[in-house]
C-alpha cells in the first residue's frame, strides 16, 4: 500500500542560507526513513523557492530596501 503524506511546516530563520540549509537536512533525513520513497519539498504557491532566491539575488542584489523606510532629504 503507497499513501501520500503532505506536511506544512513554517520556518523561523535568519536568512535565505538558513532556510535552503533546513529544507535539505529535512530532506536528507525524510529519505533515510524506513518505507520512504520519495521526497518533495514544495514552497508555498508551488515555486521553485531555491531557483526565485537566486534569481531575486542576482537582480535585486542581497536584500530588497524597505519601500516605507525612513529617508533622508
């Protein structure tokens, strides 16, 4: 008998490493289970979260500015 198991987990981290550095260790465990067969980490909205990090890095740079930040005139 195969079942599927879908799991939501929320992640507190620091940044975008500690986030990619999470989901892997959770993987890597996940496929050292017993009966497990295969593993996929899906972001929420079903995005290839780790390929838009990079990309929003490589347009935007290491962070967004904060659009309702204080500026000086």
């Amino acid at each position: 008998m195969k079942t599927c198991l879908n799991v939501s987990v929320e992640i507190d981290a620091a940044g975008d490493q500690d986030v990619s550095r999470i989901e892997e260790k959770l993987k890597g465990w996940l496929r050292n289970q017993p009966g497990v067969t295969s593993v996929t980490v899906t972001p929420p909205g079903g995005i290839n979260a780790i390929s838009w990090r990079e990309s929003r890095l490589a347009a935007f740079g290491s962070r967004l500015r904060n659009p309702f930040a204080r500026t000086r005139l």
